[in-house]
C-alpha cells in the first residue's frame, strides 16, 4: 500500500536529498494558497488530529499546523536514546499511528545530523486512515529507500501479535509521537499486546503533548509500566520551555526492553569453586557455564575480545557497584574496536535461573561474569521517593522529612525555608528533595553525604553558593536546574558523576572547576549558565555532551581536554564571547551547530577531523581564514552560513559535495575554488557572498541548484563549463556586474538574461536594468527567475510565453508595470502571480 502516479509522488522523488523540511514544505505549498477562510475550516476539521484523516488537503493542513512541533520532540528524543543504540549497525522499526511518517522520517533526518551510518531493515507502518498510510510509505521509501516498508491499515484497537513483528536478530525502534494521549483505545490492551508481542533488543521513543496533571499524561506512564521496561529519560515540559517562542509542550519517555539478555540455567553449570567462580558467557552459546553455588552479590564483570599484547584476555573489570546502568568503554586491540557493553542489573541470583541483560554490540565479544559467596559491605540507598516514604518517614522542626534511620533527606515541605544544615550521617538526598524552595539561600551539606539526587535543588533561585563535600560521588540530572543566583560551586575530586543538565542554567554562575575525577560531562551541563566566563576541564574527560555549554553567552576561552573525539551537537551553541578554543588532534568528528554563533577569530581545525556537521560553524560572525582537512569529504548544509568576516577557505580534493547555503551570507569572502571532486553546487550554496569577485569552477560540476550565487553582486567573471546539464532558477540574480559565459550548448546568455535553450526558458535575471524586455523566443519563464530583482521597474512580456513559473517575480518590489500584447489579459491573469495581477497592462 503506497501512493503511486500523483503529482505528489513524482516531485518527491525527484527530490534532491530529502529532509522533514523539504517534504513539510513540498506539502503545505498547496495548504498555503488556499483562501484564509478555507485554511482556518481545515485546521479546526483536524482536532489536534485525533480523528482520523481522510483527504489530502486535511494531511497539507496537518503537516502544515503540526509538523514542526513533531519534529521538536521527537529530533529532542531520539538524542536522549544510549549512544550504543546507534552503535547498532541494522536496526527494524515500529511507527505506531504514523500518519504520514512524520517519526520516520525525523530518525531519518536525526541519523544524517549526527553523522551515524546505521541501517534500517525493515519499517513497520501502523495508521488507521488508508490515504495517510500510503503517503507514509511512499515517504518511508524515499528516507529508507533500502527498508522493506510494511503497512497495517488498522485501528489500534483491531491490531493482532501478527501486526508487531520484531526480531530476536535485529533490534527495533519503536515510535509513538502524539498517539498515547488520544483516548479512543484501550490503551491496556494495545500495551499488553506490544509487550507479547516483543522480541530481542527493543528501544521506545514516546512523546505528546503535557496537559499539566491531565488523565491524559497518566497515559504514557502506564504504557510504560505495563511494557515493564528500563527508563533512560523521562521529562515533562510546560509551555515556553521547550520552544522558547512557541506554547508548545511536552512529554518524553525513551525506555528499552530486553536488550539481549543471556539467561542461564544452573542445572547445566559445572562447579570449579568454593568462594570464587567464574561465569562464561557467549553470544551464541550458553548451555555450558561454570556452577554458580548459592551466589549472592556479583562481584565484577570482565569481557574479552581477542587477546592482549601480553596475552591476557581481560579487557575490563566493573566492581560489586556497577550493576545498574553502567558503560564500559571499549578497548582497540589489533586495529579492532570492542564497542560498549552495558550491564544493567543481575537478578534472581539465588534461584533456578540467572538472568543477565547484556547488550552485545559486537559478535565476536565474550563476557565473563563473576559472582563471590559473599555479603556486600556497601551498602545501595535509593534516591527514588515513594508516598510510602513519605509517610513513614520523620520531619523534623524545619519541615525537612528524613527516612527514618536518618540516612536520606526524603523532601523539605517548608517552600520558605531560607537556610538549612543538613543532618550529619545523611548518605542521600533525594530526587527533587529542595525542588523549587525558591527562598533557600544557604545550604550546608555534611560531610556524610555521598549522592544528590536528580533535581534536587531545582530552581532553588536565591541560592547562592554550594560545597560539595569530599564524600560525594555522584550530583544527578537537573539538580541544580535554574539556580539563577548560584555564584560558586566548589567540587572535590571525589565527584565521578555529574547529571545531564545539572547546572543549567545557573545565569548568575561565573567560574568552576571540574575535579580530575570526572570523566563525563553529560548533556546540557551547563547549558545557559550566560555569566560563565572560565571553566577548566581536566585531561581526564573523554566525553562532553550535547548542549554541554550552550548559550553560555560570557565564556571567553576554553581548552578542550586530549581524550576529546567529537564535538558534539550544540555543545558551545550561542556562546557569543567564545574567542579563543583549541580544538585537539584526538578529535574527529565536529557535529552539527556545535560552535553556532561563537567569536572565533581564528579557528585551527587539526587534520584529525574526518567530519564537520551541519551549521557548524554558522554565524561564527569573526573568522577570517578557514582549511579544510583533508580528510573532510563533505562540506554539510550550512556550515559556514553567516561567517561575515570568512574571507579565505581553502576547500581540499577530498570534498566531494558541498552543502545548502554552506557558504550563504559571507559577507567578506572575496574567492573561491571548487575542487574537481565536487560535481554539484547545491542550493543557495554562495547566496548573497557579496563580496566574491573570483569563482573557479571545475569541469566535473553537472548541476548548478536554485540561488547558488544569487546576490554576489560583486562577482566579476563566470563561466559555465560544457560538462553541466542542468541549472535551477534564480541562480545568478542581482550579480550586476558578471561577465557570464556559457560553454554549453543548452544555456546561452541574452540581454542580462541566462536562457535555457533547450526549453525556451529564462533560468535567471543577472541585470540591474529597470527594463526588462523578454525575448520573443522565450516560451517559459522559469520559477525564481527575477526573484529579488528589486530594480527592475516594468517588464515586457511577448505573446510568446505561455508559462510562468512559481515565484518568478517575487520580492520585485519595484515593479510597477507588467506590459502584455493587447486582447491577452484574460490568459495573463490565469498564469501570472497574484499580486502582480493588478499590474497588468495591455499594449
């Protein structure tokens, strides 16, 4: 079930590159020109698309109305799922109510972003409604275009086992955007029978709307709770939050399932020992062990891969703590990557069976686990409040609750509380303990205290300073979250684990040091801290996250530590003060938006880096002088867009493709030299360089696209090779003093006109004249062909033409009159755009 032989159908795929943006836009063309009357009947028709859609205008309007927010969510979930996911090399995935693929798609688009080459086997796509369910295909195809596409035209209601096809092989993805809130489903039954139905290593990506304590956000914990699965993310986000300049809210869950445990029966094991027993395990073979007797606490988790230079076999140990969500980096060894293993608990270890998930994301790892017959001396405390707890435990005269033998601070009552010594002998303070006592100032935290939960003293926005003390190990997610009066932070080396988003936006924070003890910097950090001018991170850190220092709007210089492979997505967004950062030869990848909008004047980008994502190094608006390395094989969209200052690029032979509006609006750059490993110039590639005068064009380009050099009004000399085919419109507009020359047979130059020979066709204007007379060859005028062409006063147009393609005149703001051969007007009106239909002057 596909949509086949439509207009629809033929444009996407004919698409170049397709993206979530091309095709909304490709959609919602035909919804933005209907009257206003009809657009605003539409959108009430779709309520919030709960009921089922039933023609094409209503899925334009839908893509239209909602696409974006979609698209927010669910590119902010897929980048909470374990890196080791799409370290899985074939995945198959699920679209749950899919309406036109729009979960899909955006994977499509987040896999490209981030630069991950994981492949998709198959896509399941479930949808009520048949004329969303066959666009869906025919979009899944064009993303996917190797995936089996497999549709189910069905309520979820009416789904069997038969209809979730998963594989103990192949892991699966499985996608609900915006369908678990809807009420008109028996959401046990739809969850029990994902959960009978599921096989192997499974992630779940959901995500809605956040209706604020509604009946309707119950909805996603208790699919959550009846699939039994493993959290990794869950937040709530209230309106403004999310998209600063939208109402948009939302919920995210990403949770995985059955990840390729190994389950062991002991009635088949061998005993080799008293006290210390090794356990061996293998992907494909888990009938012979050795005897476990009796074990009670797994001791350490060893895993191999090959051998050692010295001839061991152990790669790595865990000890008696690491065994709830913890990751093992992998080790190289003969030039061959032992990727993660994530171990995330041992259970029923005293009964028939011993169940260990273990993801194993290569087929030649072996995993040893060990057990000891002995009591742990350490003792767990959880950071999870329950009302139990709550109940049970004992306030004290400042409204702070503690468990009963005083070891957690379960939650302070007293939202007035303005300073509070926490009790010696505390081992824990809770998740969401201090959350939003907005009057606490001070706070001291004994020197007892080993682990603060997550959001622990969220939004506690008068609080000023904090010292973490030497017995500390671990500060959870969000847990000092819009502290915006914390000034200082002082941290031990005991610290090992900081939360995503720990000390976000702390506006007022100026400094801080991470202790050598710290390995990770996770997700969001120390996003928005905008007061933050110095911080120093030690050698020790292998890993900073995304959005780890964004909008920190005052950092002036940071040194980036030598164990640093990517920079990844955002991570120094918006931080407009950033002059000076060295970049490590460790590093290879630098993702997409990383340094958005930085000060840089001067930027080294070591010969390591093998890629350089999208927006990279947009609106870096003080770099003057880039190269390329000469291991970079594509220059992505927009990844020197807005660099005001870039006067010189030296782009090596190893480019092969340069993306959309890669170099558009740099303003100073004055040459360029495309190699001859790129065949293409893409969209807007150069648009409004006003600056560049020189442009050497190889003859390996076939296709010039839309707006390539529009607005590079000092461009001096052009010429067309003979070898390219095809060029789009618009794309010499406004460049008033080229010399342009064709050496093709197809595209000749005429009166400041470029002309498609072949079709009669004007492709661009490149004049500044304020008359433009058609020539009366021309039969066509090409879409964009005088787009922004403000000069031009009047146009003169032959009975000739007989087409008049989209947009052709827009932005022409000067244009005044359109003159046409007289008896024409009625056949002028049916062609010409709608603005410019006033216009219209008969000789």
């Amino acid at each position: 079930m596909i949509e086949q032989n439509t207009n629809y159908a033929y444009k996407l795929k004919y698409m170049d590159n397709p993206t979530f943006d091309k095709v909304r836009e490709l959609s919602t063309k035909f919804y933005r020109e209907l009257p206003q009357a009809l657009q605003d009947e539409l959108f009430e028709a779709l309520n919030r698309g709960i009921d089922i859609l039933d023609s094409e205008p209503q899925m334009t309007a839908y893509l239209f109305a909602f696409g974006k927010m979609h698209q927010a969510k669910l590119d902010y979930a897929f980048g909470k799922l374990p890196e080791e996911f799409f370290e899985q090399p074939e995945i198959n995935i699920i679209d749950y109510g899919c309406g036109q693929a729009l979960g899909t798609m955006c994977y499509a688009d987040f896999l490209r972003e981030k630069g991950y080459s994981q492949k998709v086997k198959t896509i399941s796509l479930i949808e009520p409604s048949e004329i969303c369910l066959k666009r869906s295909a025919l979009h899944a195809a064009a993303f996917f275009p190797d995936a089996e596409i497999k549709t189910v035209n069905k309520k979820f209601d009416e789904l069997t086992q038969d209809d979730i096809v998963c594989s103990e092989e192949t892991p699966t993805l499985h996608i609900l955007s915006n369908v678990l809130d809807v009420l008109n489903f028996d959401l046990d039954k739809f969850s029990i029978l994902i959960k009978d139905s599921l096989k192997g290593y499974n992630q779940f990506v959901c995500v809605g709307p956040y209706f604020n304590y509604s009946v309707k956000d119950e909805r996603m914990k208790k699919f959550f709770s009846i699939i039994q699965g493993k959290e990794s993310y869950f937040k709530t986000i209230d309106k403004n939050e999310f998209v600063k300049v939208k109402d948009w809210t939302a919920q995210l869950l990403c949770f995985s399932k059955g990840e390729g445990g190994i389950t062991m029966n002991q009635k088949d094991l061998k005993f080799i020992g008293e006290y210390d027993i090794d356990t061996y395990m293998h992907m494909f073979n888990t009938t012979t062990f050795d005897f476990v007797k009796n074990p009670k606490n797994p001791s350490s988790l060893f895993f191999s891969c090959g051998h050692l230079p010295n001839g061991k076999r152990n790669y790595g140990v865990i000890g008696p703590k690491a065994l709830e969500r913890i990751k093992v980096d992998g080790f190289t060894n003969d030039n061959k990557k032992v990727f993660l293993i994530r171990v995330y608990e041992i259970r029923n270890i005293e009964g028939e069976l011993v169940t260990m998930p273990i993801l194993l994301l290569n087929n030649n790892v072996n995993v040893v686990a060990r057990f000891l017959n002995i009591e742990s001396e350490e003792e767990e405390l959880s950071t999870k409040v329950t009302d139990k707890d709550i109940e049970n435990g004992v306030k004290d005269e400042f409204g702070v609750i503690y468990s009963h033998d005083r070891k957690r601070l379960l939650r302070c009552e007293n939202e007035e509380i303005i300073s509070y010594v926490i009790n010696e002998g505390t081992i824990v303070i809770c998740d969401n303990a201090f959350y939003e006592c907005k009057s606490l100032r001070q706070v001291h935290i004994s020197d007892s205290v080993r682990c603060i939960g997550n959001y622990s003293f969220w939004n506690c926005k008068s609080l000023r300073q904090i010292t973490i003390p030497q017995s500390v190990t671990s500060i959870g997610e969000e847990a000092f979250w819009r502290c915006s009066s914390l000034q200082q932070v002082t941290m031990s080396n005991s610290v090992t684990y900081i939360g995503v988003y720990a000390f976000a936006l702390c506006s007022s924070l100026q400094q801080i040091i991470i202790p050598e003890s710290v390995t990770t910097i996770g997700d969001g950090t120390f996003h928005g801290c905008e007061s933050l001018q110095q911080i120093f991170i030690p050698n020790t850190v292998k890993s900073i996250g995304e959005y780890a220092f964004s909008e920190c709007e005052s950092l002036k210089q940071i040194i980036l530590p030598e164990l640093i492979t990517k920079i990844k997505y955002k991570t120094f967004y918006c931080c407009y003060s950033l002059q000076h950062i060295n970049i490590p030869n460790s590093v290879t990848s630098i993702e997409a938006n990383a340094f958005y909008g930085c000060a840089m004047i001067q930027l080294n980008i070591p010969n390591s880096v093998i890629r350089i994502g999208k927006a990279a190094f947009s609106n870096c608006r003080s770099i003057q002088q880039i190269n390329i390395p000469e291991l970079v094989t594509e220059i992505c969209d927009e990844t020197f867009s807005e660099c005001t200052s870039l006067q010189q690029v030296i782009i090596p032979n190893s480019v092969t493709r340069i993306g959309k509006d890669a170099f558009s609006y740099c303003l100073s750059l004055k040459q360029i030299t495309i190699p001859n490993s790129v065949t293409s110039i893409a969209e807007s590639t150069f648009d409004e360089c006003s600056s560049l005068k020189q442009v050497t064009i190889p003859n390996s380009i076939t296709c010039i696209r839309k707006f390539a050099f529009c607005g590079c009004n000092s461009l001096q000399q052009f010429i067309i090779p003979e070898t390219v085919t095809t060029i789009e419109g618009g794309v010499f507009n406004n460049c008033y003093g080229i010399n342009l020359t064709s050496k093709t047979s197809r595209y000749i130059v005429q009166d400041k006109l470029l002309i498609d020979k072949f079709e009669n066709k004007i492709i661009s204007c490149f004049g500044n004249e304020k008359v433009v007379i058609i020539p009366e060859s021309v039969t066509s005028i090409g879409k964009w062909a005088f787009i922004y062409c403000d000069s031009i006063q009047q146009v003169v147009i032959p009975d000739s033409v007989s087409i008049i393609g989209e947009s052709a005149f827009h932005g022409c703001d000067s244009l005044k009159q359109v003159i046409i051969p007289k008896g024409s007007k009625q056949r002028f009106l049916d062609i010409i755009q709608e603005n410019l239909r006033d216009k219209l002057v008969e000789e």
